[in-house]
C-alpha cells in the first residue's frame, strides 16, 4: 500500500512540473500603432481639459441644465429597449466567458445505473463460462475525475480571448447607452429649436395678420391696390403653411423620442415651450486622452487582444495533449449493500493525445485565426482615425457657427431696420407694398436661420461630447491591453 501511495505521489510531481513549465503559443501582443497630434486642428476657442473642469462622466447632459432632459435621460436607462438588448448581447457574452473559464477546473462527474442483462447464450468468453447465468442484474455507483494540463497554453489562451471579448462587449455596452444618450439629447435640443421656430413664426403670423388688417382698411379706403392686398394676404398663408409644417416636424422628433425612452408615441407627449438652453462649454481635453475615453476604442482593442489569444490557441493544437483520469465507484449485481470493500473499482492514470495526421487542418486554423488577428487590428485603427474625425468634424462645426451666429445676429439686426422703413414708407405713401413683402421675408428668413443656427450649435456640441466618450466611465486602465499568458 505504501509503495502504491509513492508511486501515485511521484506522477502527480511529475504532472505539477509539466504543468509548471507549460508555455503560451500566443505571440507578444502588439496594439497598431496610430499617429497621434498634440492639439486638435480645428480646437481654436475650445478648452484643453483641466483637472478642474473636464467633463461630468456619468451625467454630461446636465452640461445643458434642463431639468426635463435629465429626467428622459433617467426614463432611457430604465426603459429604453435598445439598452435592455445590448445589456442582454454582453450577458451573453460574459456567459460564454463563464463557460471558457470553468475549462482551467477539474471536471467531476457522478453516475447511478442499475440494469437488467440477459446474454447470448453462445456469446464468447462468458464471464463464468457455460455456468454464467444468462440473465443477471449489474447495479452501479461511480464519479469520474478527469483534468487537462494546459502545457501549451490552449486553456489559458482561450481565458485570456473570452476575458478579453467579454470586456470588449462591457465597452460595446457602454457606447450603446453613450450614443443612445447622445441621441436622446439630440432630439430633444432639435425639438426645443423647433419650439422655437413654432413660437417666431406664431408671432410672425399674428403681426403679418394685423398687417392684412392695416391694408384691407388702406384698400376698403382707395389707398391701397389689389395687388397690395393680394400680397399681404399671400404673405399670411405662406407663413401658416411654414408654421404648420414646423409642427409636423416637431411630431416626428417628438415621436423618435418616444422610442428612445420605450413608451408608445400615442402615450407620450412633451409639452412646447421655449427653453434658454445655453451652450455649454466643452473642454476637449489632449487627442492621446481619447484613446482611453471612448469605450469603441476600447472594444476595438480588447478585440485585438482576444485576436492575439486566439492565435495562441491554434497554435497549441500542433501539441500533445495531457490529461488525468480517475474514477472510482461500487458495482454489484444488485443494490443491497451495493457500497461496500469487496464492490469497489477504481482506475487513475494521464492520457497522451497527439493528433498525427489533419491534411492541414491546423494550419489552416492557425492561418484563419493570424487573419482574424490583422482584421481586429485594421479594425481597431479605422476604429481609431473615425474618432478623431468624429471629433474634428465636431469642432470645426462649432467654430464656423460660432462665427456664423455673429454674422447673421448682425443680419437679423439689419432685416429688421429694413422693414421697419419699407412699412414707415408704406404708410406714407412713399413706396409699394412690394417693399414691404421683401422686407417682411427677409427679416423672417434671417430670424429663421438664426434660430436654426443656434439649435445647430447646440446640437453640434453634443456630438462633440459624444466624439469624446462623453458618458464613458470605465477607467483608463481598462483600455490596456489585457495580460498575456505566459
């Protein structure tokens, strides 16, 4: 019995050295490098991030201090079924991960059978030979232990890719809920705008009405022409038909916003009213700081990470596998006193399998999985530069309606001075109603596009929020590449 007990203690320091010397075949991973500047080209009157003033993680939106906003930013991450779907898509995939994981444990099963035989009476090699009953029972209780030494890394590499794919799906997550905020928000800056273009062209439609007033009494007292009266009252319906057109749209954001925060469009409604939502100043921060504020960049990288393992895993195939087995259990022909000595089995021993001959099956993995490896890391550069273009775009349209809105404050002012003497000479006889009418649509139009000008901005600066990883709070360090087995 001793001798039995040394020999078992001499395999298993044998198989605790193997499994202390085994190796990844994964190579060293390498994140693509992508150029990177110093400063943003097109942040000339925008912010460098301080300590002091970066940006609010988990609520930016509060950046434009509307309380309604905040609370359908509240109603989206409860309700949205956008949201509920990409937090199912990472439970599925943490799941998987789970699975992969319990690969680095042993495996113990436990079987109960009992059955009833009845053999060939010219079967070969009877147990008891001619004397063997011909029917018999066999009742059995065993487990069987059975564990894989990871020698060439196969186990390890596919913990390292599905960790890395599972963090990879948490920052798919993330940018799910971030674009779904910054959608959010979005539609609901558009359709304050829209209120506000529904409130210039209500007050436009009242004061073009008392103007039709003024000339039916000039026309009714053979001071005004036909034609005058024609074009005031052309000038009224142009400007009900733009104001209802305007409500349409308002309906139609309204009704996006409804999805996004999952109520049914006919039991949601957002009161009109016109709201001084002022543009709140974004810092932008370092470009390196992107790389680690954006949770698609850190997907795109984890994918890289996972890519790398996976190689690692391909590669193992062209080795020997290790494992041990053990069983042990009690068999009897009947169950009465089946756990006893004299019933008893057991077997342990490791099994060696080396797969001599595929026809280039593994190869071919192995290719595949380098091919997958140089696609994550296309991916993650595109991934990369569609950033920092996102982010350029943002701010270059920030600065030219930033210097836009001036110009057209100024015009606004001008078209108003314009009418105000095109109607000052209409009363007095010194000009047509024709100047009036021009008059009149100018200055709308320039109101018009002043108000639109600054739904823009607002609009614009969400996306620059949302450029930079506005709502991403995982830490920097998540970014890094995951660790590599050794």
């Amino acid at each position: 019995m001793a001798a039995r007990t040394s020999r078992i203690h001499r395999c298993w320091a044998v198989f605790a050295c193997l499994a202390i010397g085994a190796c990844s075949q994964a190579p060293v991973l390498s994140i693509p490098a992508v150029p990177v500047a110093d400063r943003y080209k097109e942040a000339t009157s925008w912010s460098t991030a301080q300590p002091a003033d970066d940006l609010p993680r988990d609520a930016w939106w509060q950046l434009y201090g509307d309380d309604e906003l905040n609370a359908l930013q509240r109603r989206l991450v409860e309700n949205s079924p956008d949201l509920a779907a990409a937090l199912a898509r990472y439970l599925q995939t943490r799941a998987v991960y789970d699975e992969i994981r319990a690969g680095q444990y042993p495996t113990l099963a436990g079987a109960v059978n009992y059955q009833r035989y009845r053999q060939s009476e010219s079967k070969p090699l009877r147990v008891l030979g001619p004397l063997s009953p011909n029917e018999y029972n066999s009742a059995t209780l065993g487990f069987d232990l059975g564990y894989e030494f990871d020698l060439w890394g196969r186990i390890s590499n596919s913990v390292a890719s599905g960790r890395a794919l599972e963090q990879a799906a948490r920052a798919d997550l993330e940018s799910a809920r971030l674009s779904l905020q910054a959608q959010l928000a979005d539609g609901y800056l558009a359709l304050r705008g829209l209120d506000r273009q529904v409130g210039l062209l209500s007050d436009t439609q009242a004061a073009y009405a008392r103007e039709l007033e003024m000339v039916k009494s000039r026309h009714d007292g053979g001071l005004a022409s036909g034609l005058d009266l024609s074009r005031a009252q052309a000038q009224l319906e142009t400007t009900a038909s733009l104001l209802k057109q305007t409500v349409a749209q308002r309906a139609l954001v309204e009704h996006a916003i409804a999805s996004l925060v999952g109520v049914p469009a006919t039991n949601f409604s957002i009161e009109p009213r016109l709201a001084d939502i002022k543009l709140p100043a974004v810092p932008t921060g370092v470009p390196s700081t992107l790389l680690q504020r954006r949770p698609d960049i850190a997907a795109a990288q984890r994918r890289v990470a996972a890519a790398n393992a996976s190689v690692g895993v391909a590669k193992s195939a062209y080795f020997p596998v290790l494992t041990l087995d053990a069983q042990y259990g009690y068999q009897s022909s009947t169950f009465q006193n089946l756990i006893t000595a004299p019933n008893a089995y057991w077997a342990i021993g490791p099994t060696l399998f080396l797969e001599l001959f595929d026809g280039g099956r593994r190869k071919a993995e192995v290719a595949r999985a380098q091919a997958v490896l140089e696609e994550a890391g296309a991916n993650y550069r595109g991934v990369v530069v569609g950033a920092f273009q996102q982010v350029e775009d943002s701010l270059a349209l920030l600065e030219n309606y930033r210097a836009a809105a001036a110009s057209e404050a100024a015009a606004v002012a001008a078209t108003q001075r314009s009418l105000d003497l095109a109607s000052i000479r209409y009363r007095e006889g010194a000009s047509s109603y024709l100047d009036v009418v021009l008059s009149q649509t100018g200055s709308l139009q320039t109101r018009r596009e002043a108000e639109d000008l600054t739904t823009r901005q607002l609009r614009a600066s969400v996306q620059l929020i949302r450029a930079l990883g506005g709502g991403w709070t995982q830490a920097p360090a998540a970014a890094s590449p995951a660790p590599q087995a050794k």
